[in-house]
C-alpha cells in the first residue's frame, strides 16, 4: 500500500511520486495550503495539500491529529527558508496528488509531545497512543535488535535455542511464586517458573551441551525497586566448562552486541573479587565509572573520644571508612543535609563530614562538626585518604553492612549528581562470592542457588563452610548487575553437603529438588551458565529511565495492567472448574 | 575441556591427538581391550582402551552405561575389518592414553536403543534419558534451527520481535482460559493468553507495522487430539496490508525454511477455496499429496429405492459422495469392515461400496452389496467417477457435515494404508472462508474470531451473514493446518456490525474487548497477519509422529508433567495470599 516510509524520504528522492501511509501528526493551515505532518515508524514527512487538487484538499481538510491517511505526491525540495536542518527529512516535503483517509480517529487523551503533562497512570491506560512515542518504537526497535544480535552470536557458536515450561513446578529461587490452578488435577497446582534453572540443568544431563533461550520469568514479589512481575532472560548453559569458558562467552557476546547495535567498542572486562569490591566500593555491583573509593579508617578511630567511630571501629561486625570527593567542598550544608537524609535510607545514623579547605593550615584548614575528636589521627588520616584542598570527605561508621550500604549509595549519587563519570561504559566482573551468607536468624543462605558448585572439596566446605567461596560469577555494568552465573554442582556428594551446610533435610531436598537430583544421578557433566536480565540491559543500551520504557506492555508497582485492566474478576462456573472458591466474596475486593 | 565433538571424528584426523567429553554409550570388552562408545550430541565414536595405559584402562574398567569420561587419545583408522560403513565415525577409531571419570551414572532406567521396550510414561518421566537419543536431539536441534531461520527472514523483512504478556486477560479464541490467582488483587485473576492476538492488533495502532514474536500460548482444554496446555506460535501482524501481501511474505518464509533447513524446494502455494475443499476433500485442511477426489452423486440417487441414498440425497443439508480408489478392489472384506468401523468414529453410519473387477461385463463385473439397488444409474456413476477395473468406490451418505468428515477422514487413511502418495509435500492456501457458522444451538459463531473482516461491506453483511465470505487464509501443508489469519476489522461500524452478527451486545463486547475497541477508535491502520503453529511445522519437518516428539519438556494428556510431578500441591499460607481456598481438601482430591 506503499512505496516508502516517511522517515525514509530525502532529497535523493526529488521528482519521485510516492506512496506514503500513517498517522497525521501534526496539521497545520497556513496561505490557505493544509500542511500536514505524516508520521510512521520510521519518522515524519511533511506533506502539502494545494487546494488545486479539490479531492485531495476535501480529504485532508477532515483529517485531525492521529487520524490514518494514505498519501501520493511528489517530492520536492522545501522553499527557500523553510527548511529544517534538525528534521531528517526536513529539506524536503511532498506535493500530494491523492489523500485518503485510511481511517479516524477520536481525540487522543494527550499530544504525543506532550506526554510529559500526563499522569503515567494515563499513558499506561493508552499503551498504544504512548507507544506511538518515536523515542518508544526506537526503544522497542533497538530491543529487536539486540535480542537479533544475541541469538545470532549464540548461534553461530553451537547454542541450541529450546523452549522450557512456563506451566511448572516450584523453581529454587526462593521468591514467591506465582500459581495456576489445575482443572484436571484437583486441588494442585502449576507454578510459573522463576528462572529455567531446573530445567537448563536436565538440558545438560541430557546431552545438549550448549543451550540458550529467551526465557519469559516470574516473580510474584512486591515491586518496590525497578521490577515487573514477568521479566525476560537471556539465559545460557554449557557442558564440559569451567568458570573462564562461560565468562569468555559471554562477554565477547555482550562487546559483540555493544559494537554491533550502538556501535561501542567495550574493553576487557577487568575481574574483581567480591570481597575488593566490599571493601572499595561497599557493593557487589560497584558503578566503575565514578572514581571514588572507601578508605578504610577503622584502625585510626579505635580510641578516638567519638563513640560514633570508636564504637564500629572496635566492634566485630563494624566498618569505619571514608568517602573521599574531589571538589566537594563546595558542596552547601543545605546539600550536606539532604545527603545525609538519603544515607539515611540505608539505615545509616548521620552522616559525618570534613571540608578540606586549605591543607596547609593544619586542622585549621579544615570545616567539620566532627574534627575535634580526631586530633591526634587528622594528619594520618588526610595522608592516608590523599586529601587535597577543596576535597570533602564523607565517613560511614556503623555495621559493615550499613556503611557499605548507605555510603556506596552516597558514592553513586555523588556520581550523578556531580557529573563524575570518567567514561560511558564500565562493564566488570565480580567472582569469588562466598558461598553463603547468615539471614536475619543466622541461618546460613545461598548466596545465589544451591546448585552453585562451590570453589573448594566436599571436606573443606563441610569444614568451614561460612569461608567458603563459589564458582559464581557477576556481570556488571555502570553499576547495574546484568548477568550472574556460575559452575553448577554435579557431584551428588557436593550437593549433600551444600544441602546440608543449608540445614535442607535429605526429605526436604527430595521433595523440593527431587527430579533435578535424580537428574544428576544419572551422568550429569559438569556445566555452568548465566542469566542476562534483558529488561536491564536494554534500559541500559536504550538509556530508559525503568524497565517500564523497554516493555511493550509492562504493569505498574501493583501488579497491574491498566490498559486491559488485568487482573480481572472471573465468574463462579470457572473457579468451580479449577476447584478453588474466593475466600472472600469478589464484590468486597480490595483493589489495591 | 574438549579439542572435537564425537560426530566430527573421521579419517581426515588421523594421527591428530583429540580429547572427547561425553557419555559412555556402550561398552565391550574383547580380547582384553575395553571398547567404549562415547557419545555426545554430535554422535558416536569409538575408544579403544589397552592395559598398556594402566590408569586409563583402569578408569575405563569402572565405566558403565552413561558414565561421564573425558577421553584423550590419537585418532587411527581401524583394523581391516572392523571398519562400519553405517557410522559416520565408523572408518576410524580413538586409542586412549588418558581416561578420566568425571561423573559416574545409576543404572538407566531403560537403555537408548531400547526406549521402545518402554512405556511413554516412563519416557516422560526420565525424559533427559529420553532426551539423550540422537533423534530426539537431532529434532530439537532442528527446531532451534527452524526458529533461527523464521527469525531470521522476519528480520531481514523489517518485522519487529516484541513480546508480550503471559499475565494478561481472557483472549477471544473462546477456549477455557488458564487463570493465575493475584495477590495484590484480592479476588481477581489473570489469564494466560491463548494467542497475543489483541496485543498484536494494539500494536498495529501504535504504528509498530511489522510485529513478529515466537510466542507461548495457553489453552486449558481436554487433550483428545495430539495437544498441549502450552504450545508455541509464530505470530505475525503486518500493517497497511492486504491478503495478497501477508500470504506472499509468509509464503516466502516458509519456502526459504524449506530450502534453508531441509533443502527442500517448495512449488509457488496453489489457492484453493473453502467451499472447493470441502466439495473435493470433505476438509478445509485437504491432504494434496492424495490424489483422490469426492464425487458428487446426489443427482443420481434422489430416485433410488434405497433410503440411505435417497434419504440425504433429497435432504437440504444431505450429500451423497463417492471416493473412487484405484486398485482398491484388492481391499479384503476384513479390510472393508476395519474402513467401515473407522468412519463409524467420525459418525457415518456404514460405508457402501462397489468392487469393479470387469467392467466389460456391465453389472455382472460388479461386487457390492448395494449395486442392486441403482441398476438404473449404475453406468452413469461409473463413467461419472472413471471407474476402471481394480478400482473400489466408497459411498457418503449422510448429513453433508458427516460425509464430509467420515469420508475426508476414509480418504488420508487410505492414502496412508496404500501410500498412494504422488509427492512428499504439498503446500496450500485455503481462502474465502465464511465469516460464520452456525453452531450446535443454531446461533452464529465466528469461523475465525471476531475480529477477523469479512469480504463484503457492512451492509451487505447485516442483510445477509451466512453468505459473507471473510478475509481468512489458512496456509494447509501435508493435510495439516499449519498456521491461519486474516485481514482484521479496522473499521468501527464493520466491527459493530460482526459483534451484532454474533449476538455479542454492546456491553459485553465492552466488557471483553473494551480495550481493543478503544485502540480501534483511536487511529487503527488497516492490518492483517498470520499465526503458525509451531510444534506442529516443526514435528512435519523433522517426521515427529507427535508434538511431543519436538517438545523438550512436554505434559500428558491430563496436563502433567511426569518428570517434575506438576501440577502439585501447595501449603494453605499460600492459597491464602492469594485470597483463595481449595473447594475440596487436598488430601481428598483426585489425580486424573
């Protein structure tokens, strides 16, 4: 029905009759001419009616915002003077011939570019008019291809693309699932799976040796961070691998993607150990393009008069370390104070300060509420942070895990917010996770899965378990973890123990795990793989604010699609058909 | 961990030293020499292990059935004799120098070569054994090529990969919808799509153009014919389109698989009406690679005193239809009688047949039991059908609906039974569907779905609704549907007029479809599009004789997965999350 999309006209085009078809996006009477503005996919064209053409004029002259037209006319260079050099297609225009109107439209609920004066809660109503949006086609188009260029570069080095379930069986993730019914099992239900880790896993022990897919995941948790009840993986599994062969993969299929569709050319990834990366940026996901690091402080404050310091310094499971930002004297208290209501987020007490104003006036030379208690550690201090004039320094004193928390939060902001960034993209890896953490009640938890093989013997981690590391592996990226991975286990020894160091009963892991542990009785070759969150990494590549602008139809912060009004009451016959009755009338529901 | 895969050993190595990981497939030992066949998912190879490397041979005399070895050793052709023809690696042969166990394996639960000895359940049960034969593999191996091939052309065509919701609303293909219970919306539910139909037409009224997903759909429905709860769909919506434009793209698509996959050249698709199809086949799905045709017969018997003839060939909605079969009259009586207990199954209620053994000698040359009964009409049929000596005619008499099925039916069967097959693939498209047809309770239905648009104009429509023809096309391969669509209603006074066709008031189209009228009303491009089964091409390609065969992970009959023992039961702290309760206890509930 066409010969060209707009956005394609130029001038190399001059002269040539073309067909154009989409949506009026803007119309304009000037000179009695009617100038309309024909938006597709692929751009706007500017088209100009001449009352000439009565038929044509007639038909543009109905058309309003949004309305669908087909258009034939020929191409011709804009006059003198009205050319806009910012438009792609702005040194040209087109004479139309013949206007159709294709179809109507109502009056849209808001301008495409004005988009900014509505609720989001309206634009997620209107999907369809908000997707209209050229900075959301070119979002979407740019997730196309990159999901194109992964599966290309997966392929071409042996990957098997294979579907697994979305009509499953609990996966060991740990977070809550989200349940379906059965109409034909009475009483049971399917769950939908969280990862395709079981199942990638029985991929290997059956022989695929290399798989991949694009995998739909579920997770039925509150959505208070960037999250969506379904969300999408790249998810990838070998056989026969150890942690370099994944991590090799992989990474040459992120700078492949990177080089491919935004035409970056990503260095090496530098490796980290998770234990450097607590210490020198109090995150598992340091962001490598902001410069700063912790400076750990804790032997100076140990008999400082300051039990602010003095009482983490001394303690166990305390952290005393400083942030140190060049050019942040000039940060005001207004400012000071606003950043330590955002550490206060992250469970820290306050935020303490020095202004380094001129070093070379000793203590004098230095602005601090705190400074005063530190007399006799300042210099050692200074010397051993590097301080120079005009630099602040932000401490964080508290439990190691409030102080990485709550000052790695602060570094990032300061990033932001001060512009330090030193380069656009800054991928690493972070390995050598322990294998375990202790929860709030002191239950030791995998710090992944229970699959992940840990980096030591059966004995070794029998022993001690809580030094053990693993053969996890972390892909990071400005901050924002894109992957993480590891060796799986596939020793049922080493699985007993892991199972055991995690206090799961023989029973317990045989009821939960049971086909995946037969699985591995059965000739299961070592293996190991990563799972890319998509969502993010096209956020990332696409600069998206939240993984809403890279999802065609996302749902909001309560789980709810506003558009189709999903979820939905359903009547009676059907619930007596799965076996279940509401356990409280639908008419009282609560709609949160 | 490997230098070669198994399959890709062959005399071009030899003297090379190579290193395989995989499973051992069999093992021998003969003269004091352990032969191993090792597998991996390339294929076999042999290792020859000697007691004159000790450690290997020891490690290899621990090795049972599906052991996992790492093997490394030098290629050399195998002893005169000893070589097979049959085994891509079977001119060559691995001496080991070194043999490590890297997993051991339980006894299987069936050997590979002897999964036939088995029933499917245990298959499905252990399907990662099941899955390690090459078949199996070589299948799913396919299938991911068949995807990237699909993929591939989408992309070079300009068609956008977008996905859409899982958790969504009730879709209008009108099967029994998967529900998912939502906990944030106390009494309300999600359903699982059966198609992203909607969502695609939405995306159409964003201005996407071209969309294509390769998609997972849901239907909860009894699994009579060879069916899954969850299958796959290639799903494809193309804007500013029309028939011809959607069926030549896709056309194309599936012609490149071919070539592409299995170097098959596929002929230009013939188009065949749907009343032609049911007339000549008695199926909007005709098997053409039979060459064997209904004659109509009706004419001929309104005046036979015979009222099984007579009776539908004097009725309204009665067919009298004859299936001549060359060579058939060498069918036994035993034969016939298995024919005639066949259509009973598709509701006719006999089979009738002519034997022509000599036609020479008029109706002496007959044997029938019927042939008495249409003495007057009998050489007119013949010469009507081209009966030859051999040939066996059988009769339909029936309701047209019940001869069409029985003897469409009859007709594949018999195609198989006597391979009467003139060519291995024969693609086409069946058009010009009615838009509707009446179901059991006399009211019209929708032969597509609802938003599919029909051929005529509004008007015409309301005037007469049965006769309207609709913009469908089935693409039909081998007697199987492979995948269906239409140009769609863009047009709100047509889409009102379809929704009054069906009985469906104002508000309940609201109700159902509010958001998709909306979308219409705000600017909708004409569109059309297409949805492949994919489980379905793929099993025809690779020869599956079930969906199952092509699915890693597939469910039985009554939606269970043997393997993972889903659907399952779940504890009452979840039901009551997400605010429902079991209509009976679990511990009463009855597994079907």
């Amino acid at each position: 029905m066409r010969s060209h999309y707009c956005g394609q006209l130029n001038e190399s085009l001059v002269d040539q009759e073309v067909t154009l078809c989409g949506w009026v996006h803007r119309r304009r009477d000037h000179g009695g001419v009617i100038f309309l503005d024909m938006r597709d996919r692929d751009g706007v064209a500017q088209v100009v009616v001449d009352p000439d053409t009565p038929d044509a004029f007639a038909n543009a002259d109905r058309a309003r915002s949004e309305y669908v037209l087909r258009i034939t006319g020929r191409i011709r260079m804009r006059p003198e003077g009205t050319q806009n050099a910012n438009m792609p297609t702005g040194l040209i225009e087109v004479l139309a011939t013949q206007v159709e109107v294709l179809n109507t439209a109502v009056t849209p609920p808001f301008q495409l570019d004005e988009h900014g004066k509505v609720g989001e809660d309206v634009r997620l109503k209107y999907r369809y008019i908000d997707l209209r949006r050229p900075e959301m086609i070119d979002r979407l188009r740019l997730r196309s291809r990159i999901t194109h260029s992964v599966r290309a570069y997966l392929e071409d080095n042996g990957f098997l693309d294979i579907e697994t379930p979305i009509l499953t069986r609990a996966t060991p993730e740990g977070a809550r699932d989200y349940l379906v019914p059965s109409r034909t099992h009475a009483g049971e239900f399917f769950a939908l799976p969280q990862s395709p880790q079981l199942f990638k896993q029985l991929l290997m022990v059956a022989g695929f040796d290399r798989y991949y897919q694009i995998a739909k995941c579920f997770r039925d948790e509150d959505l208070r961070a960037d999250r969506q009840p379904e969300f999408t993986q790249i998810d990838i599994e070998a056989s026969f691998v150890e942690e370099d062969d994944v991590m090799g993969i992989t990474e040459e299929m992120i700078r492949r993607l990177f080089a491919e569709v935004l035409d970056v050319s990503l260095p090496q990834f530098p490796r980290m150990t998770w234990h450097d990366a607590m210490r020198r940026y109090g995150s598992d996901k340091p962001d490598l393009r902001i410069p700063l690091e912790f400076v750990d402080v804790d032997d100076l404050m140990k008999d400082v008069d300051f039990k602010v310091f003095s009482g983490p310094a001394n303690a166990d499971d305390g952290r005393v370390a400083v942030l140190k930002v060049p050019g942040g004297a000039k940060l005001t208290r207004k400012e000071i104070d606003e950043y330590t209501n955002f550490v206060g987020i992250y469970g820290a007490r306050g935020l303490a300060w020095i202004k380094v104003n001129d070093r070379s006036k000793g203590v004098e030379g230095l602005q601090s509420p705190i400074v005063k208690f530190m007399e006799g550690v300042i210099e050692t201090l200074l010397d051993r942070v590097g301080a120079e004039d005009g630099d602040i320094l932000f401490f964080g004193a508290d439990r190691a895990k409030v102080v990485n928390e709550a000052l790695g939060a602060l570094r990032v902001k300061l990033g932001g917010d001060l512009d330090l960034y030193t380069q656009p993209w800054a991928p690493l890896w972070v390995v050598d996770f322990p294998m375990f953490e202790r929860d709030d009640s002191g239950r030791l938890a995998a710090l992944h899965h229970p699959f992940t093989a840990p980096a030591c013997d059966p004995e070794t981690l029998k022993q001690n378990p809580e030094n053990a590391l693993s053969r996890a592996y972390d892909m990071v990226l400005n901050g924002t973890e894109l992957g993480g991975g590891s060796i799986r286990i596939h020793d049922q020894q080493m699985q007993r123990q892991v199972f055991e160091a995690l206090g799961i009963s023989d029973e317990e892991a045989r009821e939960k795990f049971g086909f995946l542990l037969d699985g591995l009785a059965h000739g299961a070759p070592p293996h190991g793989g990563l799972a890319f969150g998509l969502d993010r990494l096209v956020m990332l590549m696409t600069g998206g604010r939240t993984i809403r602008d890279v999802i065609a139809f996302p749902k909001t912060q309560s789980a709810a699609c506003l558009m189709t009004e999903a979820p939905g009451t359903v009547n009676n016959e059907q619930l007596k058909e799965l076996h279940i009755r509401l356990r409280q009338k639908a008419s009282d529901s609560t709609t949160s």
